[in-house]
C-alpha cells in the first residue's frame, strides 16, 4: 500500500491529475488531496469555493480523502507539513509551463517541493484544456 497525497489548485488542474494517475494507484492505495489556500483577506469566497469544486473532482474520480487548508502557509508549507503529519509516500502535483520572469515573479509551488521534500514527487504537465 502507498499513500499518495494529492495538490490540486483548481477543477482543471484536478481533471488532469485524475486523468493521468487513475491507472498508476493499485487498489488498497491511500490517497489524500489537499486544497491549501493562505486565509484571510487573500482569500476569496470564490477561492474557497473553486478549491471545494476541485476537491470534489478527487475524490469522486480517485475515491480520495479531501482537505481544504486555510492556516496562512504557503501551499508547499502545507503540502510538506501534511505529507509529514500522515504519513505519505509519494506527492503529485501539477506543473504548468512559464517564461523564466514568471517563474521569478509569481514562483513554482511544484519547483519549491521538489527542492524541499525529502520524498518523490510525480509532477503532471498541466496542458490547456479545451
């Protein structure tokens, strides 16, 4: 059995997990999705919503347990601190495509896991849907 603990920011980011990984997990596999939004007044009630939404598509499509974080960290602070308090074996997580000043200016959630988890991390291509 693997534990696997799933980082979605959205509903199309969480179709494209779900897609991808569904035939990678074996049964008896357990599987966590995190929504980690920062609180406050930066946070929206849209925000809250669109990460229930995107919580939704987990666990319907990956019979995942869900959890909506809204402590004030980062989303790798929340995604490494859970990964430790259950746990996981494995992260997922996905990744889209961005110029160098980007990257600088808005940063990488899956590039600052990566450089921080002392466990793997599956990152999926986050391509434009249509």
């Amino acid at each position: 059995m693997t534990r696997y603990l799933i980082g979605t920011d959205g509903v199309a980011t969480s179709e494209t997990l779900v897609d991808y990984v569904r035939d990678h997990f074996s049964e008896g596999d357990e599987v966590y999705a995190v929504n980690s939004l920062r609180g406050g007044d930066r946070t929206s009630d849209e925000a809250v919503a669109e990460g229930k939404a995107a919580l939704d598509v987990l666990a319907e499509g990956l019979d995942a347990e869900t959890h909506q974080l809204i402590r004030g960290n980062s989303p790798q602070e929340d995604l490494l601190a859970f990964a430790d308090e259950h746990g996981v074996d494995q992260l997922v997580v996905g990744i889209r495509k961005r110029t160098p000043t980007g990257k600088i200016l808005f940063g990488s959630t899956a590039h600052d896991l990566l450089l921080e988890s002392d466990r793997p991390v599956l990152t999926v291509p986050l391509l434009k849907r249509d």
